[in-house]
C-alpha cells in the first residue's frame, strides 16, 4: 500500500470495541451514547424515509439544514452565516476535518494540531500530504502553553487545527487561550480549522465560545460541529462546515469528490432538532455532567488519578497510582480481568511519553451502566 497509509492500522476504536463485544464487557471505549437522541428526531427520519426522501440531496445540504445551522450559530454564538453560501453539511465532521485538511494543504505544508489529538487528524493531514506538529496539553490539567503554540510556528506553518471542548482531555479552551491562537493565527496569516462538535458539552457552567467569534479569525476560520454528540446519534455521520464563502467553497470542492453527498432522510430530521427549545440543550449538558461526577468520584475512590474533565464526555485517568505504568498494556489487560473497556491515551500521540500512563474513560452511558462498570474495577 501507499506510503500515506503508514501507521494507520486499525483504529482504537474499532479494536477496543471488537475486544468489548468478544469479552462481553462494558465499553467505556468507543464514545458513543447507550441511548439515541430525541424521540422527535428519530420519528422525522423514519418519516423522511417513508415519505421518500432517498435519493442525492444536494450537495451543500438540504436547503432546511443549512438554514437550522446558520440559525443555531445565531442563536447560541450572535454568529451569521448565509445558509446559501456559508454553510456545508457533510458526512460527520471527520468527513468536514478531512475535506478542510484537503482543501488547505500543499505536500509539505505543517499543520499543528492540539496533542493528544483525535486520531482522524492524523490521517487526514497524511492523506493531504502534510507533516503533523503537536503541541501538547500537558497533564494533569491539560492547558495549552501559547509559548509553545508560538514556537511550533515556522515559515512552512499552513493550518492550525484546533478542537475544543477537547477530545480526549476534556479541556475547554478558555478566552485567553483563545485569543492567543487567533493572535497567532493573525500574525502568520494561518487557516484554522477547529472542530468543535462537543459544544453544547461544557459543565460547571463554563461557555463554549466558537473560535470564528475572535478578532480577525471570521475570514480564516472553518468551523466543524456535528449531530452525532449533540444528538446521541453517532451513527448518522451528519456534521457541518461554516465560514465565508471562500472557506465553505473549498471545503465543498474537496468534499464532492469524497463523498459528494450526506445521508438525505436525516438531514432533515437534525433540521428539526436544532430548533429544540433550549430545555434539551440543557438537560443534555446537565445529564453529562451529572454522569461524569458519577464516574469520575467511582474512579477516585478506586485510586486512579482523576483528571475531572470541563468538556466532552470523556474522563482521563493516571494508572500509576494503582501501580501500572503503561496505558496500552493496562487497556489491553482490563478486558479479561474485568470486563471493562477504556481507551489507552498514547496512541493520541506523537510524544508517547507524554501520554504512557493515561487512560480515557467514556461516560455518555446510562448511570446502572456507569455503576456497573465501576463495581467490575474492583477486581482490579
Ligand atoms: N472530532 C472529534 C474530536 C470527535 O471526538 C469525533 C467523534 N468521535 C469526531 C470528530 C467525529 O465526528 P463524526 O462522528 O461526526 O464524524
Ligand atoms: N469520537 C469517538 C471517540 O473518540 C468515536 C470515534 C470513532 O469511533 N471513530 O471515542
């Protein structure tokens, strides 16, 4: 195969959940909810299915979609876009994150990207011929360092690929870090993307704020988000791209060719749940929250060291305090010894040290799941 495929593999994802099913385990892996979104969201699609809308929509989104996503940017961030020219729906935002990645990159243009970073990121700049920068978010709180964000910058710099709330340290950028990277993006006139799919995830009262909302990033900024996590419905691979109509315009031309079109019949069912009342919003963010504590307080009380996360619904832990030293060792272990499944931080990683005795942790399940979870780590 391609020398682009190097390193691949086969994700985490799919490995840790083939290994929950053939164990019989509970899958704290893989960060998916245990149960689908909305009830009138699922009943839209069944009923766009029954009523025929089953061939290509068109390939910027149907025209409701585009106009529920220009009007919740509007509602949440006082953002406007045009949903005619400023607004993409594509297959997921690992669809949006790859064509951007398409679309702004030449074979040997750096892309620094947040570290530990989502592993689509690194295939995404490897398929656009890029070379990958990290900056890392340190433990045990995981901020990010805009000295080094400075210093990552060279002359073959293109793209600052940013994602907040932080999947999977749970970080939720705050203003000044946010500032800081529009500084820096001003300053070399860089292209960030920044996918923020778990927006409306950010607890303890804190605020998502979008990065396109800075001084001087409206012009260079394409912004991801996603129905999977907002909706409990990872399966439908509904995501977004907003920005100017350049951005929205290059992000489209690589997007045609990838996978042209986006599931027809859910789109306007997400249509539809992006005018919930903002009730929904808030007891989604307050149901996570609540099953975050649950977790995270089990997890202290067995010992590991507990990184409460602000954002996403993923909690990292430190192994070492119950005396293991290698993440992917300890994940590869729990299966049989427990019956549990988490998801080793270092494969996140280009400085594999870094991430060594970290482990990630889902809790978008429902609280007996949690609970039973935690009760089959005590024979740890
Ligand atoms: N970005 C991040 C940070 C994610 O956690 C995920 C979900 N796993 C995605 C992108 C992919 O989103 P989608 O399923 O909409 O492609
Ligand atoms: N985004 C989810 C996670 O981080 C699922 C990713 C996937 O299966 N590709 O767990």
């Amino acid at each position: 195969h391609a020398q682009r495929l190097t390193g691949l593999g086969t994700t985490i994802f799919a490995e840790m959940s083939a290994r929950a099913v053939a164990t019989n385990s509970v899958n704290l892996g893989q960060g998916f909810p245990d149960r689908d979104g909305p009830d009138s969201l699922l009943e839209d699609a069944i009923a766009a299915i029954r009523a025929g809308v089953n061939q290509y929509p068109p390939g910027r989104g149907v025209p409701a979609l585009r106009q529920a996503i220009a009007d919740h940017q509007k509602r949440f961030y006082d953002l406007s876009y045009d949903p005619d020219t400023q607004v993409l729906v594509t297959t997921g935002a690992t669809e949006a994150v790859a064509a951007a990645l398409l679309a702004y990159v030449e074979p040997g243009d750096e892309v620094i990207a947040l570290e530990p970073y989502y592993d689509s990121y690194a295939a995404g700049i490897a398929f656009a011929g890029g070379r990958r920068v990290p900056v890392t978010l340190r433990a045990p709180d995981f901020r990010l360092d805009l000295d080094e964000l400075r210093a990552a910058v060279t002359p073959r710099t293109k793209v600052l690929l940013i994602n907040s709330p932080h999947n999977p340290t749970g970080t939720v950028l705050t203003d000044d870090e946010l500032r800081g990277i529009g500084a820096v993006a001003v300053e070399h006139d860089l292209v960030v993307i920044t996918d923020e799919v778990y927006e409306h995830l950010a607890y303890d009262g804190r605020p998502h704020r979008p990065l396109a909302s800075y001084d001087g990033m409206a012009e260079r900024t394409v912004s991801i988000s996603s129905a999977g996590k907002t909706f409990a419905v990872t399966g439908w691979k509904i995501g977004w791209v907003t920005g100017t109509p350049a951005v929205v315009t290059a992000v489209t031309t690589a997007k045609q060719f990838l996978t042209f079109t986006s599931g027809a019949p859910f789109q306007p069912a997400v249509a539809g749940a992006l005018a919930l009342g903002n009730e929904y919003y808030d007891s989604l963010r307050a149901d996570l929250q609540s099953r975050r504590d649950l977790l995270c307080d089990g997890l202290e009380e067995l010992g590991f060291g507990v990184h409460r996360p602000e954002g996403t619904y993923f909690v990292t832990t430190d192994i070492r305090p119950l005396g293991h030293t290698d993440g992917i060792d300890f994940c590869r272990m729990l299966p049989e010894r427990t019956g549990v499944v988490a998801i080793p931080h270092q494969v996140f990683y280009d400085n594999t040290d870094q991430g060594r005795p970290l482990v990630r942790w889902a809790f978008c399940k429902q609280p007996e799941l949690l609970r039973e979870a935690l009760t089959r780590l005590r024979e740890l």
